[in-house]
C-alpha cells in the first residue's frame, strides 16, 4: 500500500541559491526550517529529524560512508536504511512507515532546492499496518517493562509515570511531552489528566486509574514544588522533555523487556485494544483516543470478532 507524500514537488519557498549545506547537520537545520515554515506540526519536525539523524548514524556506521553529503546520497542509501531498521532493528509497520516519510519528504525538499538531481526516496513504498488481533504486550511482556524501572535511579519515578500513561491512558507521544503540571488532577482515590489539543480541537480528559495515579503521585512528591503551566515530564536541567528523548527512553525500556520491535505508538494501539475490548465501547474508545473520524477507531473493533459467535450462542434460548 503506497501512501501520498505528504510533500510535493512545487514548493516555491524554497531560496534555489543557497549553495548545498556541507554537513549534514547543517542540512537538517534548513529542513527542519523549512517545514517550519510550512506550518507542520512541532511533533511531526521532532519525529523526521530524528528519522533523518538515525538515517546519518546507519549511512556512517553500516554503510561506512563519510558524510552524508547531500549532493552524493544515491536511492539505494536509502533503501538499504529501510531494509535495515525493518529485517535488522526489527521496527514495527507504523514506525518505518514514519522514517520513510521522513525520507520523502527530505528528498522532496532537497531536490526542490537544487541540492541534488533525482528524487533519491521516490520508489520507497509504505509497509501495509495490519491492526492486530491482541494486544501489543503480553501480561508477562508489560509485567517485565513496567519492572524494568529502577525506581532507586534518579529518574525512576519519572520513567514509571511516563509508561503508566502511555500503558494506561493511550496518549500521543506529543501530547505527553505537551503536558502541563496544572494538567494532572490527583484527589485521593480519583484521579484525572486533562488533554490539551494542540490544533484547537478542543480538550479531552481521562481519567487516571490506581497504576497512573499512584506512578504520577510519586514523581510530583519527588519532582517537588512547581507553577501550574510549567511542563509535567522534566529533564535533569529542569526543561520540558523533548519528543525525541520521550521516544527514546520508551525504546531503552520496551529494550529492557525484550520488545525492541515496538514504539510508543505501539503502546497507544496496545492500549486501545485492551480498553476496547474491556468496554465493548466504540464511541468511548474514540472519546479516549481523542480521535476525531470514528472509522479511524473502528479498526480496534476486529480485535474482539471473535466474540460475535459467543454472542450468538448466548442469544439461543432453546432448552434440551
């Protein structure tokens, strides 16, 4: 299945002097300010950056190239990177779907600006994500992340919040790392994590069950005192945590439990197939989800097909 490019070939805002940046790095930065320019989302600029960082790190540590240059990459750099995070590193679907479009949208861009000659990621087709059937982790597999943590280390607490919410709210990567001290709602036994949307959507809030709650209660004991709009989820110099870094520490401990296969948002899909298959519910699924067409949450439906000839069976009053 081959999805469109999100990016085409007539941008007009791109300066066609500007010679070829000479490190890579340095191409990064006009990329990334160039799509700030077009308006895209701070999420999807922290996401192809980070694809376009993991493609410079392959390019000179499996391909034992220099560089990269802009000017000398060539189709198959690119697509032997594809087939290495896919067979190698053994991402899922959805996360080499993403470094994919990190690469079209890069090569559209370089090419648009006279930096190279071809459109080097333009025969790059997108892996088909087939919804699954169970969750993502088996009972031992979240057993063994969650674990994983060590809660003596300085950023325990906060680790084991940050993968409570993933496990047990099904939040985006972004809307974590959007969260804000005023945003987590803790009373005694109840508790509640306002979502905000960063497209004027209109906020959402879940509620926080006893694994979220008391993971959140003991990194705000430890995180200390702090202003209602500062950012929930710190770094040591006490900034915001980055998407990348969020990214990051998932992989370190779906690592540590043995699923290197997976991201975060396998975990949010993990997620949404338990609460669906708890609550039965399409219209609190979505709700949840935060998503807006309900066809985009009905593919968590088949996960629970099997029930239907229970269903049925139930449904027969006949008596011997």
């Amino acid at each position: 299945m081959v999805e469109k490019d999100p990016e085409t070939l007539d941008e007009k805002n791109i300066p066609s002097k500007v010679p070829a940046p000479q490190s890579w790095e340095e191409a990064l930065v006009f990329f990334e300010n160039h799509l700030f320019g077009r308006g895209r989302a701070e999420a999807t600029i922290e996401t192809y950056t980070y694809a376009l960082r993991a493609f410079g790190a392959f390019y000179r540590g499996e391909l034992k190239k220099p560089g990269p240059f802009v000017a000398r990459l060539q189709e198959t750099d690119v697509q032997a990177f594809i087939h290495y995070i896919r067979f190698d590193r053994r991402l899922s679907a959805t996360s080499v779907n993403r470094h994919i479009a990190a690469l079209r949208s890069f090569a559209s861009f370089i090419l648009s600006a006279g930096w190279h000659r071809r459109l080097i990621a333009g025969d790059l087709k997108t892996y088909r994500v087939d919804p699954a059937s169970r969750p993502a982790l088996s009972k031992a597999e979240e057993r063994r992340l969650v674990t994983s943590v060590d809660l003596n280390g300085r950023n325990g607490p906060r680790d084991l919040a940050i993968l409570q919410l993933f496990l047990q709210c099904g939040l985006r990567v972004s809307e974590l790392a959007r969260l804000s001290r005023d945003d987590v709602t803790i009373h005694k036994s109840v508790g509640r994590l306002r979502i905000r949307n960063e497209k004027g959507r209109g906020d959402r809030a879940i509620p926080l069950n006893t694994s979220a709650r008391e993971a959140l209660e003991d990194y705000l004991k430890v995180r200390g005192p702090a202003a209602g709009g500062s950012p929930l989820f710190v770094s040591e110099r006490r900034g915001a945590l980055k998407i990348a870094t969020v990214q990051y520490l998932i992989k370190k401990y779906l690592c540590f439990a043995g699923r290197e296969d997976l991201s975060t948002h396998d975990l949010r899909h993990h997620f949404a197939l338990k609460f669906y298959a708890k609550s039965g519910n399409l219209t609190a699924t979505q709700e949840v989800l935060g998503h807006r067409d309900i066809n985009t949450t009905a593919r968590y439906a088949k996960a629970t097909e099997k029930h239907i000839q229970e269903t049925f069976d139930a449904l027969d009053e006949r008596t011997e």
